[in-house]
C-alpha cells in the first residue's frame, strides 16, 4: 500500500514507526533510493527483508542512523570517519567501519565490521527518530532489478504486501557511495554522488576498487560487488566514444535488430536526440551533467521492461562527477556488454 507522506506528515511516519518496531517491513524513502526498512536490531525483521528481496545471506545490509551519536553505538568512528561524517552527513554516503556488536551479525552478512549512514531526507530521518532504532535498508527492489527511485516502483516489485511511504521521486537516483574505513588509505568499493575528489579533499589518500570491470574470484572488497544488479530484462549495451561514432554505431546497432524483429531502445543523451530521426527513443540527461542521467536512469530501464523492449542502447556519460557511479552502475546492468567506437 502507498502512503502519500506529504499531507499529514506525522500521523504517517508515527504510523510506519510502529510497523518497524513490531518488526515489520516499510518502504522507506531517502535521496539515493527507496530503502526497505526494519529494526536493525530485530533479527526476525532482518531475516525478512533477505527473504523478501531474495537477497544473498552474504550480501550486508546498510544501517541508517538518525545522527552520530546513534552512529557511535553501532561502529567504531575512527578520525577520518569523523571528518567524512562531519562533511558528508546527512548524505549519500555509507562507511564501513568496525562493528561495536550492536547490530547482528546478519545485517553484516557475519563481518565484523558495518556500513552507515545517516541519509539526507526528512521522512527518513524522522522515521529513525520515531522508532527509535536504527534502520537496516537496502534498497526496495527484488535482488537483480533496477533499484526503485519511487514509490510505484517498490509496489511493483512487492505487491500491495508492503506500506510504502511515498515522498515523491528520489532526488539523487542512485545508491550511496559506500567507503571502507577499516582501512590504513580508505577504499571506495562502489561509487555513489559523493566522488573521490570530494573525499580526498577532506581526508588526503583515497583508493578506489575496480569500478569498470567484472569481479572475478571469490573474495571481492564489497560482498554485493560479485552479484548481477540493476539489470533490465532487455538485453542492453552501453556504447561510448566520440559523440558522432555513437550514434552512428547505435543507429547502425538498431537497424539491424529492427529487421531481425528485435524492439529496440535508443537512451540518449539530450544534445544527441536529434541524430536518431524517428527511432524510439527516451533522453537520459546531458553531457554536460550526469546528475539528470543519475536520477533517471532506473525509472528508464524499468519503462523500457514495460513497454516491451528487447534492445536498450544507452549512450555513456563522461566518467567524471556522479557520471564516475552513473557509469559503474550501467555497465552492471548491461552485463559488461560494451561497445568502443
Ligand atoms: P544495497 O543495500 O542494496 O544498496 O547494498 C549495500 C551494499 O553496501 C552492499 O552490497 C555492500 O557492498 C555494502 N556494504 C554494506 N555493509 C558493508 C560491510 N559491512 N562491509 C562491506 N560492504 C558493505
Ligand atoms: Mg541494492
């Protein structure tokens, strides 16, 4: 059931409190995605929320906090995390730092160690606040789909079985970026709107993991980094390269499938549209700014699975800014199929 939190604001997030401190499920907004929330110290609930998702019991659940001080119970906050939270929250940013013992060690998927953050949304903030606890949240989607950045998205995927607090669409588009701080030079093991730049600029040195290839192995940095995410049922290709060989190799691409009975799906850039004629297509952002492509990018591949689509050929952004995590999350969801023109 969806809940339009924005009139009567209170009553609703009272409402959704109580549902998570009897160790039920909400559909929790935040600026990244929708999160599917439950009482981080409930382990029932945590179960709840793998098995709802389908998710893999290796696959740690971030925990959100209202502030530091509710930070401080849950994870050992070294200096630099100290730094990072005094800049960066309420923010898209999650640290892993040691584990205080607080959280089972579910939610942690059995490491040591645990991922907060305290989001920058009020009916997220409020709703910690309400039920007193902190919240696990990973994101509102069944484990594989495109995360949802609103509300329809999460009914979607849960049917009428789950509330869902509806506070519009989600501002930021896509998932935090997650920093491990147990480390001597901290690493970023996915990248997310806060970049390494603005990190480094808080703290000196920091690394980050392969964002642009496949994991191989058996022990990647990030548990959840192993696993196929955000994919389309289409089957889609990410193309990049100079701007004109783009959209010559894509229009080159789609009508070839167009006479092989493929229906095909052109995500395009804005200064780009006007090159594809009458091809169907949906503009993602600019090349000037990946932060519309970020906040559009999982509401297309999940219109482009509804409306048929086989094919989805998705112009790249430049790999700088939140274009760096636009960038590492479509090469996942295109399954590494990469064309260079
Ligand atoms: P999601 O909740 O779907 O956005 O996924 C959360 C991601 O955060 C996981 O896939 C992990 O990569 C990362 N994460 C959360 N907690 C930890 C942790 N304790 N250690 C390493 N990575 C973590
Ligand atoms: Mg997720």
């Amino acid at each position: 059931m969806i809940i339009d939190i924005r009139d009567e604001y209170h009553n609703h997030i009272e409402e959704a409190a109580k549902i998570i401190e009897k160790g039920g499920l909400v559909g929790m907004p935040t600026e990244t995605v929708y999160g599917l929330a439950a009482n981080a110290f409930d382990e029932q609930a945590v179960a709840s929320i793998f098995e709802i998702k389908g998710r893999p019991q290796d696959n740690p659940l971030i925990v959100h906090v209202d502030g530091i001080l509710m930070a401080r119970e849950l994870g050992e906050l070294s200096e630099k995390a100290q730094v990072l939270a005094a800049e960066f929250w309420p923010g898209p940013l999650t640290m892993v730092v040691k584990s205080t013992g607080r959280v089972p060690v579910s939610v942690n998927a059995g490491l040591d160690t645990v991922g907060l953050r305290m989001p920058d949304c009020d009916a997220a903030l409020s709703l910690i606040t309400a039920a007193g606890v902190p919240i696990a949240a990973p994101s509102a989607n069944k484990s594989g789909s495109p995360s949802p950045t609103t509300a329809a998205h999460v009914a979607a995927d849960f049917e009428d079985s789950l509330t869902v607090l509806d506070a519009g669409e989600c501002r930021i588009g896509l998932e935090s970026t997650v920093i491990d701080m147990t480390r001597e030079v901290p690493v970023i093991l996915r990248p997310g709107a806060v970049t390494q730049e603005m990190i480094a600029a808080c703290i000196g040195e920091v690394d980050c993991a392969n964002a642009f290839t496949p994991f191989e192995g058996d022990k990647p940095a990030a548990p959840g980094m192993k696993y196929r995410h955000y994919a389309p049922k289409a089957d889609m290709t990410v193309v990049e390269g100079q701007p004109a060989s783009v959209t010559e190799a894509i229009k080159y691409l789609y009508d070839k499938d167009l006479k092989k009975g493929e229906k095909p799906l052109v995500l395009a850039l804005q200064e780009n549209k006007r090159y594809y004629g009458r091809r169907d297509l949906a503009v993602t952002g600019s090349i000037r700014d990946a932060s519309e492509t970020a906040k559009n990018i999982y509401a297309l591949l999940r219109r482009a699975d509804e409306e048929g689509y086989s094919k989805i050929y998705f112009e790249a952004v430049p790999k700088c800014g939140i274009g760096f995590a636009v960038m590492n999350r479509v090469y996942k969801a295109a399954a590494y199929n990469i064309v260079k023109v």
